[in-house]
C-alpha cells in the first residue's frame, strides 16, 4: 500500500491518480530505475517478455481465490478482496498499454532508449484503453488478455 495509497480500490483510476500513473507509465516503458539488481545497466524497467503479465494476472487471481478463505480469520489480510480485483484491472490495462508502446529495455551500457519510451501513445488513447479494463471480472480479464498482441523487449 506504500506505492498505491490507502484509497487503493476505493478511487477512479483516472490520469493523476497515483495506481493510474503508475500502471500506465509501467505499460509504457517509462520507469527508470539504476538500482535494477538483476543488470546493473540493465535499467529501463519494463516487463521482461510479454507472458509476465499473464503470470501476474493468474497471481492477483490465486491471491482473491485463497484471501476468500481467510477473510473470517481473525486477523484479516490488509489487501482487500475488491483491491485484488482492481489490481489486476491495472495489469491487465498495462499489459495493452505495452502491446501498443511496444516500449525498449535500456542499451547495453544501461542508458535509457533512444528515442525514450514516451509518447507513443496519447494520453486520449490511454485513458480509452484504460476505459476498457474498468469493471471487469477476473474471467473477462483473462480473456481480454488473450486477444492483446505480444510485444517483447
């Protein structure tokens, strides 16, 4: 919740909001990060072949199917079912983010791509995928994201 905000599931995910612009800029390839301990120059953080976000998806999935187990415990899981399901709506609006950017890992030598991963889209188009992954389920989501066209870096 550090990085999403204790709002998470309970805002719009529109363009200012922080899960929104996170998800987006991640779909797009815009996330720098030097520290990145896989390569050290290996830099732009973008998702490493397009299967991560089917992985990540089947993850908030499993996560919602088990936390529906633990919710009468008395010490309840401080992610929310409702937010599994949000956080997977950003996934999977991030994985057709990334199918359209088709967005660069960084160089060899760790600097960013030339040209940098931005305006490859508009942000009308954005918010128009966006519009698409709002309100469905986990089912619809996963069919959703089996009709995306795969890009890997």
């Amino acid at each position: 919740m550090k990085y999403l905000g204790n709002s998470f599931g309970n805002e719009e995910f529109v363009e200012g909001s922080k899960p929104f612009d996170l998800f987006s800029h991640f779909g797009q390839g815009i996330h720098y990060d030097p520290r990145d301990p896989r390569k050290p120059n290996y830099c732009m953080h973008v998702m490493d072949g397009f299967r991560g976000y089917y992985r990540w998806h089947r993850f908030n999935w499993i996560a919602f199917l088990l936390q529906l187990n633990f919710d009468n415990n008395p010490n309840p899981i401080p992610f929310t079912i409702i937010r599994w399901l949000k956080l997977d709506t950003l996934v999977g609006m991030a994985a057709e983010i990334h199918s359209k950017a088709k967005p660069k890992q960084s160089d060899e030598n760790g600097n960013p791509p030339n040209p940098k991963n931005r305006d490859a889209l508009t942000i009308h188009e954005i918010e128009t995928i966006a519009s698409k992954w709002n309100d469905l389920d986990f089912d619809q989501i996963e069919t959703r994201l089996a009709t995306l066209t795969p890009y890997p870096p």
